[in-house]
C-alpha cells in the first residue's frame, strides 16, 4: 500500500506533538516573519527528521538502487541547500523508489524525491525547483508552526489528560496524540505553499537555475493529473491523495507570483541543464518495481511469485505493497491480497469461518481455478452512505499457510451486468511457470533520437497504460494534445 505524506506524518507528530508547552514566538531566519513555534525548537526538528527518516524511506519503497543517481539528485540538493537560511541542518536528499508523483521533506532537513516525479521532470531546473520547493518548508518550520497551532488547540485536554493521570484515572494519552497529530498533518495551506515557492525560487536563482523551471514542470504536473483523472474516470480537476498536486495545492499564477514576490535577481546565463539530466534518467526504472508485481494495461504479473490475473474491461488497476485494486467508473472495485491460513482445512471452510467469521455467506461453493483448490461466496449489505452493495469473495489456495484472496464489490444494482466480467477475472488466475515469469521484464525509462519514420502511436505503444498511452507520451515528453512530434531532440520512450 503506498502513503502520502499525510498517512505518514500521523504516527511521527503522535510521538512529539506534546514536546514542550506552547508561548514561544521566535523570528524565523527564512521568512524574516514572527513564528509561533511553541517549545519546538531547531534542534526538536532535527531530531524528529532523523528519528523518522528511515520509516519513510521503508514506507515509500525504499531508495532506490542506482548508486549514480541518488549521488546526482543529493548533489544537486546540497548545491541549492548552500543558500539556505538554517545551515545547522544536516541536509539529506533520498531518492524514493516508487512510482509516485511526489516529493516529501521532513523537518531537519531531510528532503525527498519520488522516482515517479523524476521520470515526469525534463531538466535539472525543474528537478532543482522541486528540492528547492521543499526546502522553502523545511526553512520556513512549517511542520513545527503546525505542530505548535495543535498544542495550543488542545492544551485543555493536555492539562486533562495530565491531570487525570495524577488522579490514577486513564490518560488516554494515545488518543489524545493522535488526535493531536490529526489537526497537524493536513495538506500546507496556501499561504505555506506559496511562502516554500518563494523561498524555493531564492534558493534556485542563488544556485544559478532558471526560476520559471517552477511554473514549467507545475504544468508537466497538472497535465499528468488530468490525464490520471481520465483513467480513473474522475473529473479532469481531481488528483489521486498520493500525487503532488494534493499534497501540494498550487496553481500557475500563485507560483508566479512568487517569483515576483522573492524579489532576487535572476542568475546570469541561468542553467537549464536538460541534456545532462535526461542522460542521468536514461535507463530508470519506470513504473512498478519488480519486487511488487506488474500492472501492464488490465493485466496484472507477479514473476516473483509467478502468478497473474486479468480484470474486466474498465476497471483500472492500481498495485500496491500490500494489495492490488482495481475499480471502474461506477463505484465497482476488486481487490486482491493474500491471508493466512489459520486452522482451516479447505477454502470453503477458510472463507466462512476465517476470511469472514462474523458474515454468513450465501451460495458458498468448492471451485478449481486453473487446477488450484478455491472456494467463492457471496453477501448483500450496505454501505456507508446507505446504498446496497454486493460483495462476493473467492479463495484461491496459495500453500499449506496461506491464501490469495478477491474480494468483488460494487452496487447491487450492477451485480447482473458485471457478474459474467468477475467470473472471467477469477478463472483468469493462474500460476506462471518458471520460463514464463523469466520472461517478464521491467520497464525503463529510455532516451531517443526522434526518426522520420517515427510516429505518436509507434514510440508510445509500450507504455502500460492501453488507450491513454499517447497521452501518457504526450506528457513525458511537455508535447501538447495536438503538436506533432519534434524532431530535433531527444525523446522519453519506456521500454523493457
């Protein structure tokens, strides 16, 4: 399962939000404006960045191993770092292996790229103005000002909690954390976002980058949440919780009024750097890691543990650590996980009485999924708006210890019309063989001269994204919908 920074910040603000009692304003060096930052001081942000630093990097998929450009996205990080205000930090600059369209920073420092983000990115600027960005939030506290703001908020219950505990009644001092880490994990407002772009465009104009490099990738970013929307049949204006864009709710004109608004002169003969930065991207992984499986169109590969599974027509897979999901436009979704096993004998038994003890099932029935022992049944229930839904569960025997499980949900109203697509996606499981699974590549991330014989339609058909892979193209490459292809530089293609 892949987390966004506000999944993420829940459990690290639950361990400091009561670091010290609130009443402390200080100037920040950044902003030049008053701060309140409570008791949370420097040195608290430093080492709340180091204590969470590595469960971060666990939770996004770890760094990603390529030696060369994790050294290429720190230096450029510590290049624009040298022009910060709080230099007692100790800058880290990580390189996320996950497909992600995001970038993170946690105070103290430490500043995060996805691999997702890289591959959208067409220059060492726009890299830059991105590092830039989430420097502008490590400088200017805003996790401590929002941790500060909470304690305040709830002092009443601190001095309750604290209170009854004294009295030997129960604190609740859990709850009360999260609770606590709740008002301080939203989204930067947008007054935050647009002081992090003001300070970034400093920090990249004192570097020598192209300022503007910010507003040129924040399209690049806005087309590929759109054409993302698409896929999912959302709103063109919808964004996925996981994507840059929700995390970091900017728009074109407030980022150029930042770079109105920083004031500094614009560096001499200002680096661009595409050349260089499309020779460190060529060749990255580009979309799932292998260790997680494939989503390639509507089909879904696992060569580590040789199986795969096809989902019906207009349902968009989504791979996660822990689950895969796919959904359709109406409401529909099918998730695939795996369980443990842990007394039953059978899977009509492990899907009754362990997989749902508490939900009798209906029409519940022994089946063999391409010569593996599995077993399905079905419930009505409702859901949480009041609606009917339909849930049916198959169990496929994974090993002696464990199982693959689908769950199929959706509307009662539709369960007629997608009955005969879920049957199709349950038998279309199977084992792959040793040969089969060797054969499965990953995708990368490869640069191109463009040919004359070239076209859209050719250099995109091995993206994974079926019928939007034009569009997918389109984006990777800063091509509007209609421009034809150029001819005179360097293309992205993904290939195995």
């Amino acid at each position: 399962m892949k987390y966004d920074r506000r999944h993420f910040l829940a459990g690290a603000m639950a361990s400091t939000a009561l670091v010290g009692l609130p009443g402390c304003t200080t100037v920040n060096q950044a902003t030049g404006r008053s701060s309140f930052t409570g008791m949370y001081s420097v040195e608290d942000d430093i080492k709340l960045g180091s204590q969470e630093h590595p469960k971060l990097v666990e939770q996004f998929g770890g760094e990603y191993e390529n030696p060369r450009l994790q050294r290429y996205v720190a230096e450029t990080g510590k290049k624009l770092a040298r022009g910060t205000e709080y230099q007692q930090f100790p800058y880290q600059f990580t390189l996320l292996n996950t497909p992600i369209v995001n970038a993170f920073a946690l105070p103290g420092g430490y500043v995060y790229l996805s691999r997702g983000l890289m591959a959208l990115a067409s220059n060492e600027a726009e890299m830059a103005g991105v590092l830039s960005h989430e420097l502008g939030h490590v400088n200017a506290r805003h996790t401590a000002e929002r941790l500060s703001a909470a304690q305040m908020a709830q002092l009443g219950m601190v001095l309750g909690a604290v209170g009854g505990a004294a009295l030997g009644l129960g604190s609740g001092a859990a709850q009360l954390s999260q609770q606590i880490a709740m008002l301080s994990i939203q989204s930067y407002s947008r007054k935050q976002e647009f002081e992090a772009d003001t300070l970034g465009v400093r920090y990249m104009s004192r570097a020598g980058y192209e300022p503007d490099a910010m507003v040129t990738f924040l399209s690049t970013l806005r087309e590929q949440s759109v054409v993302d929307a698409k896929m999912r049949g959302l709103p063109a204006g919808s964004v996925d919780q996981f994507n840059m864009m929700s995390t970091h709710p900017r728009t074109k004109d407030r980022v150029e009024k930042a770079i109105q608004a920083a004031a500094v002169a614009r560096p001499k003969n200002a680096r661009i750097g595409r050349e260089t930065y499309l020779a460190k991207i060529d060749g990255m992984l580009f979309g799932d890691d292998p260790n997680q499986g494939y989503v390639k169109g509507r089909l879904f590969q696992h060569p580590g543990l040789r199986f795969q599974f096809q989902v019906p027509e207009g349902f968009r897979l989504m791979n996660g650590r822990d689950q895969v999901v796919a959904q359709n436009q109406s409401g529909a979704a099918i998730i695939f996980d795996t369980g443990k096993i842990q007394r039953s004998r059978d899977m009509s038994s492990y899907l009754q009485d362990e997989w749902t003890p508490k939900t009798p099932l209906k029409d519940v029935e022994r089946i063999i999924i391409n010569g593996q022992e599995a077993a399905t049944g079905w419930v009505r229930g409702q859901s949480k708006n009041g609606g009917t839904v339909d849930l049916r569960g198959v169990a496929i025997r994974r090993n002696a210890q464990s199982v693959y499980r689908m769950l199929f949900v959706n509307p009662a109203k539709d369960s007629a019309q997608l009955a005969q697509g879920y049957k199709q996606t349950t038998y279309s499981f199977r084992r792959l063989s040793q040969a089969e699974a060797s054969k499965i590549k990953p995708l990368r991330l490869l640069l191109v001269p463009a040919n004359k014989s070239d076209s859209i339609g050719g250099l995109s058909k091995t993206l994974p994204y079926g019928k939007y892979n034009e569009s997918w193209f389109r984006v990777l490459n800063d091509m509007k919908p209609n421009e034809r292809l150029p001819r005179n530089r360097r293309l992205k293609v993904v290939a195995t």
